[in-house]
C-alpha cells in the first residue's frame, strides 16, 4: 500500500519527478494539473525522450529515483514492450515519457487542453546546447 500524501506533498513530488526528467534531458517536459473529481490522478507529466536508448535511461532512471524516494510505483510499466512510449505510475502522478513522433501522433496536451500547466524549476540550458537548438540541429 502507498503512502498518502497531503495535497501540498503531491506538488512537491510532482515538481521533483519533473525535475529528474529534466535532469536527464528529457525535452518538452509538461506538468498538468488534473481536475479534481475526473481523474484518476492529481497530476500528468509528459515528456519527450531523443531516442529509443534515451526512452529506455529515463525509465530506469526515474523508476530508480521514485523508489529511492519512497513512492510505490504501480504495476506493471506500461509499454515495454514499445521502443516509442512508456508509461509509469506514480499514484498521485502518471508519467508519459514518448518519443517525438508518438507525442505529436497522440497530442496528450490537446486531450487535457483545459488542465493547469504547472511550472517547476528547470535546468538552465549550456550555451552550446542553445546553440543546438537554435540552429535546428540535435
């Protein structure tokens, strides 16, 4: 059985697993805050992974991270078996981390288009990371 977690907590966490994707270079990292009383979770992150090996590091990563924190992961991760889109959930939270084309082919964002986004501290980008990005390259 998890732990049950003040709403306050809740943020705390969500915020954290936020930041350890980041951390990780997760790109296009969201936090939705989901409508009380018709979800099943209070939070949805979605993330955006570079590549197959890249979709395979965050999970055991993060899935590493959460246990070190404490919190109860549910049963099975979903999508293993796909090198496209993993799901994790964290109870209070359900992590979407997917490749590029899985994100913009599913719109999660566009589902949940009327949720809260919900800042958190990100890492600050390096210079010749911005470069990167700036000229279109990664």
């Amino acid at each position: 059985m998890g732990h049950i977690f003040s709403p306050r907590q809740r943020t705390i966490y969500a915020k954290k697993i936020c930041r350890l994707l980041d951390d990780k270079m997760a790109q296009n990292v969201h936090l939705l805050k989901m409508p009380q009383m018709e979800s099943l979770c209070d939070y949805v992150i979605i993330a955006t992974a570079t590549s197959g090996p890249h979709l395979d590091a965050l999970e055991r990563y993060l899935r590493r991270e959460l246990k070190g924190l404490g919190l109860v992961l549910g049963k099975p991760v979903e999508g293993r078996s796909s090198g496209s889109w993993r799901i994790v959930d964290a109870g209070f939270a359900v992590i979407h981390m997917m490749d590029e084309a899985s994100r913009k082919r599913y719109n999660l964002e566009h589902i949940w288009s009327e949720t809260e986004i919900v800042p958190f501290l990100q890492r600050k980008k390096s210079s010749k990371r911005r470069a990167k990005k700036a000229a279109g390259s990664y």
